[in-house]
C-alpha cells in the first residue's frame, strides 16, 4: 500500500471528513510531511470507492459550496488493519536488524 492511501485510510479510521478536512488531517497524520493536492485526493477517493474501501456518508451546502463526506468501510478497516500489522512486522524485523549490528545493546522499539 501506498503511503498516501494508508494517510487516507488512517484519516477516515475515527470518523468521516469532507475532502478540505481529509487534506488538513492527513498533512497532521504525516506530520507535514504529505500535502495531497485536491485533484490528487479526489483521484484516490474515486479509486479507494471503486475498491469498497471509501464510500460517501453523506452531503451538505455550506456558504454555497458543496461538501461530501466520506467514510471508510469495514474492507477499508480490514486493508487499513492488515497494512498496520505488516508495518508492525517490518519494524520488529528491521529492529532486529539492529540490535544485531549494535550488538544487542541499544535498538529502536516499535
């Protein structure tokens, strides 16, 4: 999985975000590091929907623009879980890694 669609998926996980807020959100989740661009997040949205990953929960008119919510699914919940899990795995191996070359003493801790 792709940074930027684990950054989507993490920014849907606690509740759904209108497109402004899925872009604000995933600039903190990435501590700056990730600034998607609004074609770009519309691009991922569409192709995260077609998966069944995303789906819109609902749509609202505020000061005349038009927002729409999205959500993640239960898929979406179960990729988000089992990319976590294999970041987890990578990070445990690479600690490992590690401690071996700093000869056991010291390491990063997941």
């Amino acid at each position: 999985m792709q940074e930027p669609t684990r950054l989507l998926l993490t920014a849907l996980a606690d509740e759904p975000r209108h497109g402004y807020a899925l872009i604000k959100e995933i600039g903190e989740v990435s501590e700056g590091r990730v600034k998607l661009r609004t074609g770009t997040l519309y691009a991922a949205l569409a192709r995260l929907q077609q998966q069944g990953w995303v789906e819109v929960t609902g749509e609202e008119v505020i000061d005349g623009r038009h927002r729409r919510y999205y959500a993640l699914t239960r898929a979406g919940a179960d990729a988000l879980a089992e990319e976590t899990e294999r970041l987890r795995a990578a990070v445990r191996e690479a600690d490992r890694r590690l401690q071996l070359r700093l000869g056991g003493a010291g390491g990063v801790t997941a």
